[in-house]
C-alpha cells in the first residue's frame, strides 16, 4: 500500500472520522504524513455512503479558501498537496469496491481531477510539468518542430539586441527589413507593449513583451520575449520567453496547438544560451491549465512606438490596431486540439453554462449593484460564456480561472467583463458588467457557502442539477431581438466583420463556407461544393439540429463549432426573418 511522502501535505479531514471500523494503529490501511501530526490511518469506505461522506470532506478540504492580502483565495499549492492524496486514496481503495459503475458514478470527477494535479509534481514519478499525459521530454521531443524558433529569431544578433533595452529598436527594424523579403501573406507581424495580467514567469517579472507572430507554411508562431519596459529600472536579466504554435488544419480539421518556455541564459557581451526552461531550470509551467484557449487573446495596457533615440513611448494614436487584428486571427483558430494529450474537461464544467435562472438568483449573486428589472434580464442574457468558451469552442473557462474571485489586473475574466470586452458586443452598463462577474462566479463557486457549479460537478451531480434547469430559447416577438439574445455573441451582423463565427450579413441566398476571410471548418466548405445554399428552408432545418443537418448533406460526420440548436419554430422564424433584412 502507497505511503504518502510529501511533508507538506495536511489534510484534517481524515482525523475526526474514521470509515469501515475503529481506527488501529497496528492495522493501517492508508497513512496521511503532516506537518503537525503523526500519521493518521483510516481503513478505506466500505459502503457508498460512506465513500460519499469521504468525497464530500475531501473536497471541502480540497477547496478551503484562504484569506491572502485581503482576497479569499484558493491556494494552487494546497490544491495540488490535497490532490495527491485524494487521488491516491482512491487509486488504493477503490478497487476494493463493486460495482465500479457505483462507485464511478460518485467520484469519478474528483478522481479524474485530483490526478491532474498528482502528476504535475516534479519527481521522477511525475514527470508531467506540461499538464500532458505524456512524458514532459517526449512533448519536448515530440513538438521540437512546432515551437522552434524562426532562423532570424534565433541568430546571435537579434537575441542580443532583443535582450538589451539599448537595441530593442534595433531587434524591431531586424523583423521590419525581413518582412520586405516576404510576401504579403507571410509577413510577421511585431508589437510591442506591456501585458494586462501576466508577469514573466522569472525573477525579473516583466509585464513587457515584445511580440512576433511569424506565419510559417504548417505552424503559426506567436512568440513573446520578456523586456523592460518604462518605468522598470531592475537590472535584473530576463530570461524567459514563450511560443504558441498552432498547426494548420488536419483532415478532421483540428489545429493542434503546443505551448513552450524558453530560457535564455546569458554569456558575456549577451551573448545568449537558449533552451527550454523545463530541460534548463527543471521546472516548467502547466500549460493546459491556463491555455485551455490558446493562443490567449491580446489587451495591452500599453502599446509602444519608438521615439528618435530609439527608446520606448507610449503609443498614443492607433494602438488597437494591430491588437484587434492578432485578436481577430486568434477567434478563426477554433478548438485548440492538444493531440490527444490533454482533456480540459477535467479541470471542471466550464463557466457559464447557457441554462435558465431564475430573477432570484442574479439578485443574491450581485446584491450590492441594486439591478433593475431590465439591468436583471440583461445580465441572465448574458450569462452564456460557454456557447463560445467550450470543449467544442475555444476551449473551456473552468479551473483555475472560474475560481479566481480577484477584482484585480491580473485576473482576466474580471477585466475582459468589466472592461467590456465580453460578452462580445454587448452594451452592457457598468453596474451590468459588475453583476455579470459576480454572478457568474458564484454561480460557478461561491467561496461563502461551499457551493455552486464546480463542486456539483466534483460531486458528479452536474448533469443531475443541470437537467432541472431547462434550456429556454423561446421567441421573444422580435426577430431583432430574438438574434441578439442567441446569436450575436458569435455572428457580427456588419458586412466582412467576423467573429468566433463568420458575419451573418447577406447570408441568406449564401453558398456554405464562401463568406470571405473567415477561416471555416472543412464540414462548411464541403458543404458548399455539395450546393448547399442558405436559403430560408436550410437556414430552418440547419437551426434545429446544425451537426446533424450537416452531417446529412455531406454524407459523413460534421466538424462544426456550432453545437448550440433551437427547437422553437417561432425563434428559428423570426431569426431567418431578420437575418433577410442584413442585405
């Protein structure tokens, strides 16, 4: 039987209660090492009920907030000292239980999470830094092609000029005399400016980056180098930078993406070392855990420019610029696909869930923003962030982010609502932003009352609850209102503007998959060599069902970002009806 090794590990949930008989010394089945007590030894459950008091302590203790600098928190430390003991309680005492469905049916979430963590620990046992199922030396081996640097990227010359706040302009001018070497289609694209919410993950702690996004024939490379920035007088060396690389399409139309820090150490004159921080420093990041949706969306808090001495200034005129046009590239990618190594699903239902809920409910979530009626349906409307953030979509938000209650820069889903960046175009107030933020995490995790969408599901009683909640997409009367309820958080309807999902202006009487600049699923395209029109009798039966309704007319199964349906006659109506008058 394993022993737990780990010094650090506490759980206290194991000291008052015992399971399956008196607790004695001599007959230990399980022991639990802590910082301030002995060993505590438990026999394993030996009833369902008592494996379901079990998971239910274990989770508490799994999820025990923390009070850090005025914020309540969920320390990642914790999580992953209770998870190694979860999991391997489980591992050890399940198999003592039939029938496994029975057992499954209970924990089977909590175990499949808690072994995420398990294995992220850097011993030889798990060695699995990445987040991957695989070996993190066979990920680096498998995806060396993938997150390789371009020749330019990787010369002498411009490491050290990018390494050096003195030649930054001169690392820049290296990519803009490259660019006039290649054609317009394949030419990089550099930005400079200070991140929102992340720091360089090494002692320097730079929010500065200087950015590349090098199109290559099978991979795009979004590539980040850590700089000093105005204001940043530490002459502490940076040594991290980091690449996203996203293949083009398979035939199944999937983009696998891999994820890379790199590290560069320096020699005299800068000159530079490079490798991957996992094989240079041993130790690495999770990747999965925070780029379920990769390549990450691009908000600077600051764009710079040159001045005429070659030092950094604050971009004052058309900062959005390149941003929106990066942002626009990243909503095309559509699931990112980890090959079979990763399942984000395990890391918890996503956020936003699109359910009903009742009036109730947003006013005990956001009961400090005093919502009116109107402000109160408008924030249950747009509480729908997994039609596009999904295991079918862009990739789930769930743990870690859904668990992050921080108002602060560094949390994202607090500054792309507050900010109002999502729901995309929304016209949300102020107070409506707030009240979206709040609701939609406590909804996911009230840290106050131990509840909410994630502990349902680590209690495998998601689907149970979700079922009580119907899924309304009834009619509201107005065409117009009826597609900005259900479709305008995917579908722009401006002429050429696209989104997660292509502009829906002038689609009725449009072939499948021709709107141009929109990167669609081969499913689409195929379906329009085949003569699929967007005519009004389409457009009825494609809203029911769309997977199916593809599937059928291509005569195979359908790759399709659309997974939401409508089985209301009259919203399908009314919507066709409006998307008539787009012309």
């Amino acid at each position: 039987m394993r022993i737990v090794l780990l010094i650090t590990i506490i759980i206290t949930i194991f000291s008052n209660q015992s399971f399956g008989g008196n607790v004695e010394k001599d007959e230990s089945l399980y022991a639990l090492r802590t910082l301030s007590e002995p060993p505590i030894s438990v026999r394993y459950p030996t009833n369902l009920e008592e494996w379901v008091t079990w998971r239910d302590q274990s989770i508490k203790a799994l999820l025990n907030p923390r009070f850090v600098n005025g914020n309540t928190v969920i320390d990642s430390q914790q999580v992953m000292a209770q998870s190694v003991a979860i999991a391997n309680f489980i591992d050890d005492f399940s198999p003592f239980y039939n029938p496994k469905d029975e057992l499954d049916s209970k924990v089977a979430n909590l175990r499949d999470f808690t072994k995420l963590f398990r294995n992220n620990l850097s011993i030889p046992a798990y060695d699995h830094q990445f987040g991957y199922t695989i070996d993190d030396f066979q990920y680096l081996e498998n995806t060396r092609e993938n997150v390789d640097l371009p020749p330019l990227l990787k010369s002498a010359s411009f490491l050290s000029n990018v390494s050096n706040r003195e030649t930054y302009k001169q690392a820049y001018n290296m990519i803009i005399e490259h660019n006039k070497t290649l054609p317009s289609a394949k030419q990089w694209v550099v930005l400079v400016y200070k991140s929102r919410f992340l720091t360089t993950p090494d002692d320097a702690g730079t929010f500065g980056r200087f950015f590349v996004y090098v199109p290559e024939d099978r991979f795009d490379k979004w590539i980040q180098f850590g700089i000093k920035i105005p204001g940043d007088n530490s002459t502490v060396p940076i040594n991290n930078f980091s690449i996203v690389s996203v293949a083009n399409p398979d035939d199944q139309g999937r983009r696998f993406n891999a994820i890379i820090d790199w590290w560069r150490s320096y020699k005299t004159g800068w000159s530079v070392d490079l490798k991957t921080r996992r094989e240079s420093q041993g130790v690495t990041e999770n990747c999965v855990m925070c780029h379920k949706t990769s390549p990450l969306g691009i908000h600077p808090a600051e764009v710079y420019v040159f001045d005429t001495n070659g030092n950094l200034c604050v971009n004052t005129t058309n900062a959005d610029i390149i941003p929106q046009k990066l942002n626009t590239l990243i909503a095309g990618y559509g699931t990112p696909y980890f090959n079979g190594w990763a399942d984000t699903t395990k890391y918890g239902p996503p956020l936003g869930p699109d359910i009903s809920r009742s009036d109730a409910a947003i006013k005990a979530w956001a009961s400090d923003q005093n919502l009116s009626q109107d402000s109160i349906n408008k924030v249950k409307a747009a509480m729908n962030c997994s039609l596009c953030h999904s295991q079918t979509g862009l990739g789930p938000l769930n743990y870690p982010e859904a668990t992050r209650h921080l108002k602060t820069q560094g949390n994202q889903i607090y500054q792309y609502i507050t900010q109002g960046w999502m729901p995309p175009r929304n016209k949300l107030l102020p107070n409506e932003r707030e009240a979206l933020y709040e609701s939609l995490m406590k909804e996911y995790y009230d840290f106050d009352k131990n509840e909410g969408l994630f502990i349902d599901w680590l209690k495998n009683e998601s689907v149970l609850k979700m079922s009580l909640f119907a899924i309304v997409n009834l009619s509201s009367g107005s065409g117009e209102k009826d597609y900005n309820n259900n479709c305008l958080v995917c579908h722009p309807n401006v002429s050429g503007q696209h989104d997660y999902g292509p502009s829906l202006f002038g689609v009725v009487g449009r072939v499948s998959g021709t709107a141009s600049g929109y990167a669609y699923s081969s499913s689409y395209i195929e379906a329009g060599t085949k003569g699929v029109v967007w005519d009004e009798r389409n457009l009825f039966q494609f809203l029911a069902e769309p997977v199916t309704f593809l599937s059928q007319e291509i005569g195979h199964p359908a790759i399709s970002k659309m997974q939401k349906h409508y089985p209301d006659e009259t919203l399908r109506t009314n919507i066709i009806e409006y998307l008539k008058t787009l012309e």
